[in-house]
C-alpha cells in the first residue's frame, strides 16, 4: 500500500511538470524569429482548420509580412517577452508557444475566433 503510494505521487508529480512546462509561453529572440514561417497546421476553436493552407509569416527587424487575409499585408510588430505585439486591425497579439530552429507555435486571437498555429522555416 505505502508503495502504492508514492508510485502514485511520482506520476502525479511527473504529470503536474509535464503539463505547466507544456503549456508555458517562451521568450521570443529577435534573431530566431526573423525568418520566412510556412503553416504546416491550423486550429480554429480548437478544431482542424484547412482554411490557412498557404498561410505565411515573414519576420524581419520590426516588419511581418502575412497572408492571413489571402491578401499580403506587412505590418510593424514589437516583442514584449513571449508575446508579439501586432500594428495591424486583423491580428493585435500572439503568444509564442515555441519557437526553435525550425519549428514556431502561435497562437492568437482574431475576431471572435481563437487560433493555434504551427509553423516551420521555408527552406527557401
């Protein structure tokens, strides 16, 4: 029984670090965001969305060029920590969930609408 015990609070535990470490914004580094992002997937309202097909993101120093609308637009952008902060009436913020050397995860908001988006580098 008091084995039983700590097994169980040893998975407990495991599960508690796993998940807030999952779910923790990261801090966004100027120069491994500056890149060309492709969308290789896109939830709307926690669902699959096929919409964002050809969707893009190309950061550069304080500029990102997007596709969102179908149209591309660039619009300035800042970094306050793990957020983006977006000049631009479609997109205000996005939370950077992870960003490494060839892998970004975002997510946003725009209209009433929450989006969760994961994106590669364009081997360009």
């Amino acid at each position: 029984m008091k084995n039983s015990l700590i097994v169980f609070f040893c998975v407990l535990g495991s599960l508690i670090t796993i998940i807030s470490c999952s779910s923790s914004d990261q801090e966004i580094v100027m120069s491994e965001i500056e890149d060309n992002w492709i969308m290789i997937y896109a939830e709307r309202n926690g669902k699959e969305t096929e919409t964002l097909e050809n969707a893009f993101f190309d950061f550069k120093t304080s500029r990102l060029r997007h596709n969102l609308t179908g149209d591309t637009v660039e619009v300035d952008y800042a970094i306050d920590g793990s957020e983006l902060l977006i000049k631009d009436e479609l997109i205000k913020t996005m939370q950077v969930k992870r960003l490494n050397a060839d892998t970004l995860q975002v997510q946003l908001k725009i209209s009433k609408f929450n989006f969760n988006f994961l994106m590669k580098k364009n081997g360009k």
